[in-house]
C-alpha cells in the first residue's frame, strides 16, 4: 500500500507556481513560490487559493475563482495546459487569479402572451421587452409590468432604448413587422400596481418591408433601423413640432381612447447598399452604424456622409450583431449556424474572424458584449441555450439552459450587470398557443 | 688582305674553340696533339653519344679549303701559350661580325663540347653496383640481396635500422638533409655541392649548367647563298590550299550511306538471348505467331516439402498431421512430407495412377477458349467530378423545424423575398410562417385536405394561391404595408359575385367566387385540382386537373378574373405545368412525355421523352434552357432543350418514388425529394457557352425526416436568395437545411 501511495505521489508532478492577483487586499495571497500537483484543475486551484486566503483571513468566505496563464483561461489540468501551449514546467509558472463570472441565480420569469423577440435592458431602471403581440412592454422588475405600449398593428421585431441626456422621460423605439417604428415616452418614477398602456408619440413610416431592428445613437437624437427591404433608415427621435419635415397628424380613435396626437416622422437618410434583409444594426458612437445583413456581410457606414465605409463578408447569413470588447472595436456576429464570430476590423488585410466560438448547436439568434467588460459577452441560440463566453477561452464560462425552445433574444444590462434573455416556447396550434417569455437575471460580481 | 685578315681571325676562333675543349677536356690538351689527330679523337669520342654528327663535319671540312684547315691547327700549336684572356675577346667580335663562315667551325666546337659534356657527367656517376638491370625492385623485397654485383656475387641487404635509431641518427646529423637513398643499391648517397647547385637551378627552372646561354644569339646554320642545289625552293603547291576530292567522295559516299540506312549509327543494344524457362508459354507463343494456341496447364513443380528428405521445417508434426483429418476433405494437403534416410527406403508412390489420372483430366478438360479479361480500374471508369468542398455553399445541416401541422405537409412555397414561407397539408390548413425563427403566422382551414400552395412571384402581392380539393383559392395573406394590401384588396374584390367567364362554352369550366370566410377569392372547378403555378408577372397562373381530359390545363388571369383553356391538345395525363421563366413558353408534363407549347404562336415547340414510367415533378432552370424531371420510379432525368429531346443525364439515386423536384433561383443547385425520407441535393452548373453540357454533381443527403404511412418528403423548395433547402415531410414537419 505505502509503495502504491510513493507511486502515486511520483506520477503526479509537481509545478512550481505564484499566485499573483489584482484583487483588492483581502482577496490576496502571498506571492511566494508554492509547488503544487500539475494534476490540478481549476476548482484544485481555486479551493488552494481560498485555502491560502483562508490562512491569513479565518472569516474568509470561499469563492470560486478563474485562473489565467499567459492571459489564458485554464480549462483543463495544469500539466495539459501547459503541454497544449508548450510552457516550461520548470519555470515558477506565474498564475493570475480573477473572480470567476458566474451566472448566480435565476429570477422569476416575466410572463408574456406570445413569443418576445427582442430585449432590452441597457437602462438601469428597467427593462423593455418586445413581444410577437405585437406589444411592447416595460418591466420594472422580475415579474412585475409597469407599462404596455401598445399601438403596433404587427409584431414587435425589435426594441431599443434611447437614453437621451438631460431628458428626465424615457424615450424607447420599437421596430415593428407592419412596416413602421414608433417611439414612445413614458416615465418610470410612477409606481402603480396595474400596467399603464401608453400611446406612441411618434410613427416613423418609410419602409417599405418589415423592419427587422433598431439602433438608438448613443446621444439619442438620431435612430437607425434596419428592413425587409435591405435599407438602413435614419430617424430623428425629437417630438418638437417646430420640426419642418414633420407633419402633425391629429388622429381621432374610434375606440374609448383620448385624442392623442401623433407625430409622423420620414426618414432623414437612407443607407443603400445591401442586398438583402438587415438584420441587425448598431450604432455604438457617433459616425459609425454597423450593419449586418442577410447577404452575408457585416457592413460600416458613415452616419454623417450615408457611405459605406468598409465590409466583412462572412459566408454565412448574420442575425445579429453587437461591437464590443477591447476599446470596442471588435464586431461579435452571429447568424445561420452555430458559431459565434468574432471580426477585428482594425487587423488589416483579413475578412477572417479572429474568434470563433462554436458551443451552440443552431442559429445564434442574439449575441451581446459586455458593457464593462473587455472579454465577456453573451449569446443566445435557436438550440435554447444561452451561453456566457470569455474571448480568453474557447468554452463557454456558463450556459443556461432554462429554455426549453428558441431563444430569440439576450442582452446583459449595463448597470444591473445582469443579463436577460427570453424565448418562446411555440405550440403545435396557433389559435390557442400557450406562449411564455421567462426573464432571467443572474448576478455576477465584479 | 681581307683574305688573309679572315684567315687570322678564322685561326684565332678556331684556337679559343679547341682551347675551350682542352680546358674541359685536360687530358687531352696535356697530350698536345696535332689537330689533325685531335680531330679523329674527337670524333671518336662523339661517335658514342651521336654518330651523325661525325660526317657533316668531314664533308664539311672538305668543302673548306684545306689550307685554311692546317693553319688553323699549326696557328693553335702557336697560341698555344699566349693565354686564352685575350682569345674570348677577339670570338666576341668574331660572332659580333656574323660570319658565316665559322658557322661550321663553331658548331662543330659545341658539338664537341657537348659531347664533352655528356662523358663528364657519366664518368661523375660510379658504375653502377647492382646488376639486375630495370626490374621491379619488389622482386627483391623479401630476400635477403638486392642483387648481384659485377662478379655475380650476391649484394646483401644492409641491416636495417628500426625507425627511431634512424630518425635520431639524421637529427644527430647536420648533413642529413644533404642525403639521398638509393633504393636501387641501398645505399646512401650524400649529395655534393655541385649536385646541389645543379639541383637548384633545376627547380627554378633554369637549365642546369651555368655556363649555358639559353639566350644565344640565333645561328643561321644553312648557307643559302654558297648552296648550288637549295634544298627547295619551289613554291607551295596549289593542291595543299584547296580541299581534297577524294576525301569529299568518301564522305559523299558516307553520308550516302547512313541516309541509305546501310550505316547504322545507334545501333540497339542487343537483348540477352536468354528467356524465362518457367515461365508462363502462353504469352511468348501468343507474341510469337498471334495464334489463339492455349497450351496445356502445367503440372505444380514440386517444392522442397516433396524432397524424399526435406529439411525438419517442413515435417509436420503429429498433432498437425492429428488436425488435417479433421479438416475437409478438400482443404487436406494433398502431400504430407516425410523423411526417408536414403532414396532407397522411398517406397513406392500410392497415389501414381491417380495423379497421372488427374493430370489427364486437367489436360483434357482445361478451357481450351481464351478469356479476354480487361483489367481495368473501376475508379478510373469515374466521371472525374469537382470536389464538393469547392462547391460550396450548399445545404448541409438542419438548424430549424416548423413544427404546427397535424398531417404530412404536402406542399410549400417560398416568397420572393425569402422572408415568409406558405405550407399546405393533408390536415386541411395553410399556414404562413416566418422563415428566421419559424413562428407560424397564420392559419387558414379548409373543409378538405390542400393539395398545393403556390405563393405569387411578386414581391408587392403577398398572396397565395392554394388547391383544395376542386377549388383554387387566392388568400390575402395580410403580410406588407398599407398600401400594398390596399393594392391586394382592389385585386382580390371584384363586382360581379359569379361570374362565369366561359361564355363561349356551354359546360363552366370554372367559376370565381368571392370567398369572405378567408378574404380572398375561390374558384371552382369541375375536377380535382392537383397543381397551381404562377407565371412570374404574377398575373396569370396555371392549373392542372388530371382527370379534366381535354380541359385538364387552365390558365387563369387574376386581375380580369378570367379563365381561358389552353388551345392545344392533349395527350396523355398532365402532371404539371410550368411557364418558361423568362419566354412565353409552356410546359405541360404528361406522365410519359414533357411538351414545351410557345403561347403566342399556339404551337407545339419541343417533345422531351423522359423515357420514364410516371413523371411525378418537373421543374425548369432559372436560365429556362434546362428541365430537371422526377419520376416515381426514383429516376430523374435532366433534358437539355437544346441538345435534344432525350434526357442529357438520368440520375437513378432514390430507391422510392421522387415526390418533388427543385431548382435554385441563383445557386448552381438543384435538389430532389422522395418518400424514401430523403432529399438528395445536386450541383448543376449550366455554362453560357453552348459547347459546354452542364455539369452535375451530387453534393448531399439530407436525411430527417420519418416515414408516415408509407411517404417520405413530399415537397422541397429552395429559398429564393440563400443556399437553403426546404423540405415538407410526411411526419408533418417542415425542415430548413442550411449551408
């Protein structure tokens, strides 16, 4: 037995390695060298670390952490990471400790009528969601509508909140499949136990096939929507009459509702140039819109001049786009099959992605960075699978798979540091499906 | 004067000559001889080294006058004593004046002298020792002499020194680099100073005595003006500036030759006489005579295992020989070998009469007929084909499912844009989807089960033809703005609430009718209405009654709301119909044949015969020149329109019935369905250039769907814009393959 055990201890080798950390103090760990069995995995390291922590700090709660070599993620057993990436075992490996992102807990689900196909919550106060009854809803938290906007004679294709500065009301643009966009004001400071539906204030007409997404500019005068039609239209967003291009329409319901007035909006610039459905636009900063479309190409366009400014072409059809990461340049899209690309449009010369991640199983239907982060970002699948990814490792840091059916949407709040995602869960008959939208937000620390 | 002044100087040359000779030649000079007897001496001693130059001397002498001779010789008696100081001087003038007369004189002084010179240095050499002459010196190497001396006396070998006493010894000595072994009479020489000197001068390339001008002036040795028969003095002849004739005949005659092929310059190495004994006859006879003679098979040689004693390695043992028993009969090695001492305890073979007697029959009943047997490799008979990797895209994987029926979905169709997607199925609806996340939009609901849906080509009229059962109905699908359903409306109302368009027939053929239970329009039929197709304007379409006989094809016009028979008569069972995509051409496919009609002249165009049993699809390339036909025996049949009326390529790759055939609007793709639950997906490139036949190549099986009551996939689509197939499966779900 005792010459089993020698074997045993001989065949598990040993590393010499550092824990280094940028941690505030009571996270840290001595930095001096510990040797330590290559056979240990990431939760081996990170039960070692809390026992470290644990040592000079007895009321140390443990946490799970992730551990980078060489900016890394460790994945797998130290002694194969480091012969995957052929690193000297016989130097004192130096191991950075960071938190491990984890997706902590599941909040109850905000029930819809029908499938929600889009989500919003890059305000910290609420979240918007669009939904296939053809209305739009904000909720102000799990479970619980504050506001119904209603008004879309078809389904609700895409949401986008417009944080406008110095406007106490809240601006949110909804792109519908009837052809139009609306924009609408409500404010969240009033808390009432039923739902208020709200009126648009405004319809954006102009296109003339469903339209498929909206981007609100990042000071919010301007939106930009994607088509059916492969035109990329540009909005204005401000509700001021004095406005010579707009034209006031008083409009007079039949039903019990009050005069509203509504303003009628055409679009200030048409973006021409792809050639089929946009599926996807963003409009991160002030002159640059991204578009992805179903012809295969990511394209960047010139807010101010309407030109294109430069393409990547993938060969695949592209559902959905976001910018994002280091110095948010790198363009994550994801479309007609099941992995996640990611593009550096600074790298001159390549159309080749520089990441792919190919966890999924089907269409990538969303995919979100970040807001804080350079390396997280989300995507969501037809597979039903929602999946936290670190540009620092090809797996995925955690995948929910809650859903049951086609997720359609996800997004990770900005403040909240959150993210939500929702799906739908069809029936085999129309008339009377049951259709639900769960709502998820998952805590991770930062 | 000047006779006698040459005289003198004559004489003087002559007594610095012979002084010379006497210097080096002291012996003589001592003697003090009379030139006259000098002289034979002289030649004497010549004679040795070179004979020859003894006579031109005499004769030369002769010509001389002789007096000048004798006063020569008494003059040298007389300057014997003066000194030789002052005679160089005056043979430098001498020479300076260039007479030819001392020519002779002179030459023969240095002929002396050489040979002087030659007896001097082999009176320097001792006598050789060793005797045995120019032999190889290794004769000798392990006896014990070298040789033999004069006497024949035995030379013996000195004692040899080991190596380092030796080398020691020539370090002692200061002058052993002076010292030289002769291999030839063992012995060492020391080198002397003259030796030395002369070796110097060797090495730098001088000539090896000192006193020897290589730069002497030149001597004219030939009088020319006293010769009274020059030796000639004819001039060139011409025959040595111009080419010879005969050579040129002998290459004429040459070159004529090889050209003949008499002379045969690479002549081919001769093969090796030998042949292959063992070898196999048949081929060598057959090269030989070309005759068709099969010789008899030959008997196996035997091996080693027959040997009456084989080596142990070929012994069986018991066990084995245990175990051959129990094989079959047939597997038993017919010899089991054996160890036999001597060839005489070999008993006698058992099995002789029966091997003779199966020898015979191998001889007689061998195959006396030649068999041609082709080897070839049945890869090489492969059409080479392009690999699939380079004909991307194409549909691979199935990423969505439109799940809502509840029976086989039988047909469905693609909006132009590619943005929605219409299926009809055996449980009586139509519903509309959304081809990105597959949500079903819409639902109609007939009373029986729809037989096709057709969705109208144009992209402003989403609207949707559809055949239940005898009616044809046009729905409005609600899909696009405001004012393109405004347009929709106007086109699907109209006044009149039956209107029997007919009026030339007795018997309705068809009848419109607005329909307000699904806001669209019906029109009703006589018979069963199996198919409905769109001409691309969106305007027309067509339909086909199987069982309607003469009016089984109709064309219907929606926005005069007008029914007309197509004016052609027809044979045989349509099928379909399709209109050209791009000209005013018809296609009526009956169950044996496909009939291109062109509607404006009203005629007959084109007769495609498929050559199949029953043609269950058809559908027309983009470019209109091409026609892919399905059949329901799994075959289908590509028609080229204009190479000819007999498929270009029939593909048999389905092992049940094709339910459907489809072409790509862009894509180089076309795809087959069948009720073998698969779709087959092709690659079908139609060139521009007419001299290039399009190419097709398989691409992929697309496979996911279930059987249900005996049916596969009943219908595919390609979507209008992407490399993405649709299927409908009898399993009543609606798959979308993916690139």
């Amino acid at each position: 037995m005792d010459i089993d055990g020698v074997n045993e201890e001989e065949n598990s080798r040993r590393v010499q390695v550092r824990f280094v950390t940028k941690l505030k103090p009571p996270m840290t760990v001595p930095p001096l060298p510990i040797a330590i069995p290559s056979n240990l995995t990431r939760l081996g390291l990170s039960t070692l670390v809390n026992n470290l922590i644990q040592n000079g700090n007895p009321d140390w709660n443990t946490q799970p952490f992730d551990f980078l070599i060489d900016g890394e993620l460790v994945r797998m057993s130290l002694d194969k990471f480091l012969l995957a990436k052929s690193i000297s075992a016989e130097k004192i490996l130096e191991i950075e400790y960071i938190k491990a992102v984890a997706p902590r807990k599941e909040e109850e689900p905000s029930l819809h009528d029908d499938w929600v196909s889009s989500v919003d919550g890059s305000d910290p106060r609420f979240i918007v969601t669009g939904c296939y009854d053809s209305l739009a809803r904000v909720w102000k938290a799990a479970g619980e509508c504050t506001h119904i906007l209603e008004g879309h004679s078809d389904v609700i294709a895409s949401v986008g909140v417009i944080n406008r500065k110095g406007v106490e009301g809240i601006t949110v643009a909804t792109a519908s499949k009837d052809c139009t966009l609306r924009l609408w004001k409500f404010d969240t400071e009033d808390s009432i136990n039923d739902p208020i539906r709200i009126r648009a204030f405004k319809i954006l007409r102009g296109h003339a096939k469903s339209v498929q997404c909206v981007a609100a500019q990042n000071t919010g005068d301007m939106v930009c929507s994607g088509s059916w039609d492969s035109m990329i239209k540009l909005w204005q967003t401000n509700d001021s009459q004095s406005d010579g291009d707009l034209v006031s329409i008083k409009k007079r319901k039949g039903n019990d509702q009050a005069d509203e007035s509504q303003l009628e909006g055409e679009a200030v610039s048409t973006l021409v140039g792809h050639t089929q459905c946009v599926s996807s636009v963003v409009w991160p900063q002030q002159e640059t819109i991204y578009s992805a479309s179903w012809d295969h190409s990511i394209r960047l366009w010139d807010a101010e001049t309407g030109k294109n400014s430069s393409d990547i072409f993938c060969t695949k059809v592209l559902n959905c786009l976001d910018v994002g990461g280091e110095s948010s340049a790198l363009i994550a899209a994801g479309g007609s099959d099941p992995i996640l690309r990611i593009w550096d449009p600074r790298k001159p010369g390549t159309s080749a992605p520089v990441f792919q991640f190919s966890s999924h199983t089907s269409w990538i239907s969303a995919c979100k960075w970040h807001d804080k982060s350079w390396f997280h970002l989300v995507s969501s699948s037809y597979d039903g699978k929602v999946m936290l990814w670190d540009l620092r490792t090809a797996w995925p840091l955690a995948v929910i798979e809650s859903h049951k059916d086609k997720v359609l949407c996800a997004d990770c709040s900005a403040f909240l540091l959150e993210f939500l995602c929702c799906e739908c869960q069809s029936h085999l008959n129309y008339s009377d499906n049951l259709m639900w939208s769960s709502q998820h937000k998952v805590q991770y620390l930062h | 004067m000047k006779i006698k002044e040459e005289k003198k100087k004559r004489q003087s040359v002559r007594n610095s000559k012979s002084e010379e000779v006497e210097e080096e030649q002291p012996s003589i000079t001592e003697q003090n001889k009379l030139k006259q007897k000098q002289l034979p001496s002289h030649s004497d001693s010549d004679s040795d080294s070179d004979p020859d130059y003894g006579s031109p001397y005499v004769s030369d002498s002769e010509d001389f006058s002789e007096d000048g001779d004798f006063d020569g010789s008494l003059s040298d008696s007389e300057a014997e004593g003066s000194g030789s100081s002052g005679d160089e001087g005056v043979v430098d003038s001498d020479v300076d004046d260039g007479l030819h007369n001392d020519q002779e004189n002179q030459s023969n002084s240095s002929e002396s002298h050489q040979g002087v010179e030659e007896s001097d240095s082999s009176e320097d050499e001792v006598a050789p020792r060793n005797t045995v002459g120019d032999v190889p010196l290794e004769w000798y190497k392990d006896e014990e002499h070298i040789g033999y001396d004069l006497n024949g006396k035995k030379i013996k070998k000195r004692t040899r020194k080991d190596k380092v006493e030796s080398f020691l010894e020539s370090a002692d000595d200061a002058k052993n680099w002076l010292k030289v072994y002769d291999e030839y009479n063992d012995e060492e020489v020391e080198v002397t100073k003259k030796e030395l000197k002369l070796i110097n001068r060797l090495l730098k390339g001088k000539a090896p005595h000192s006193d020897f001008d290589p730069y002497a002036p030149y001597v004219d040795w030939f009088k020319w003006d006293d010769a009274k028969h020059p030796l000639s003095n004819a001039p060139e002849p011409k025959r040595r500036f111009i080419p010879s004739k005969w050579e040129s005949k002998k290459v004429v005659k040459l070159v004529r030759a090889i050209r003949m092929g008499l002379i045969k310059r690479d002549k081919p190495k001769e093969e090796q006489q030998f042949y292959h004994l063992w070898g196999d006859d048949s081929s060598s006879t057959e090269k030989a005579n070309h005759l068709s003679f099969i010789p008899a098979p030959k008997s196996k040689l035997p091996g080693h295992e027959e040997s009456y004693n084989p080596s142990l390695e070929y012994i069986p043992t018991q066990e084995e020989i245990n175990s051959y028993q129990l094989m079959f009969e047939e597997d038993r090695p017919k010899f089991i070998p054996r160890r036999y001492t001597s060839l005489r305890s070999i008993p006698a073979y058992d099995n002789a009469v029966k091997d003779v007697f199966e020898r015979c029959l191998d001889l007689y009943l061998c195959p006396r007929v030649r068999k041609k047997r082709i080897n070839i490799d049945p890869e090489s008979l492969k059409p080479k084909l392009p690999s699939r990797r380079d004909l991307k895209p194409y549909p691979v994987t199935c990423y969505l499912e439109y799940k809502g029926h509840t029976d086989a979905v039988v047909s469905i169709s693609i909006e132009a844009s590619g943005q929605w997607l219409a299926s009809g199925s055996l449980d009586g609806t139509v519903r509309i989807w959304e081809v990105e996340t597959g949500r079903c939009l819409r639902v109609w609901e007939f009373e029986e089960p729809v037989k096709f849906v057709a969705w109208n080509p144009l992209r402003e009229i989403p609207i949707v033809a559809v055949s239940v059962g005898q009616e044809v109905f046009i729905l409005n699908t609600g899909l696009g703005d405001e004012e393109e359903q405004k347009k929709i409306k106007e086109l699907l109302h109209f006044e009149t609430p039956v209107a029997p368009d007919d009026s030339g027939d007795k018997v309705s053929v068809a009848s419109w009718h607005q329909d307000d239970k699904h806001e669209g329009i019906r029109l009703r039929h006589f018979k069963t209405v199996s198919s409905v197709e769109w001409h691309r304007k969106g305007d027309y379409f067509s339909i086909v009654m199987p069982a309607g006989e003469s009016r089984a094809v109709l064309i219907h016009q929606l926005s005069k709301k007008h029914t007309q028979r197509i004016p052609f008569k027809l044979r045989g069972l349509p099928v379909s119909s399709l209109f050209h995509p791009t000209k005013k051409i018809f296609f009526i496919s009956t169950k044996k044949n496909v009939r291109a009609y062109d509607l404006q002249k009203q005629k007959l165009i084109k007769k495609l015969e498929t050559g199949l049993r029953e043609v269950s699809s058809i559908s027309v390339h983009p470019g209109g020149d091409n026609i892919i036909v399905g059949s329901r025996e799994g075959k289908l049949c590509w028609f080229d329109m204009d190479l000819s009326s007999k498929p270009y390529r029939i593909l048999k790759c389905h092992p049940k019935d094709i339910t459907n055939v489809a072409f790509h609007r862009s894509y180089p793709l076309f795809a087959s369905c069948s009720d073998d639950c698969t779709a087959y997906v092709f690659h079908g490139m139609v060139y521009s250039d007419l001299n290039q036949n399009p190419l097709i190549v398989p691409l992929e099986i697309l496979r996911g769907h279930t059987s249900s009551n005996g049916r596969g996939v009943m219908d595919c689509k390609f979507h209008p814009r992407q490399p993405w197939l649709f299927t409908a499966g009898a399993d009543s779900v609606i798959k979308l393959y993916c690139h």
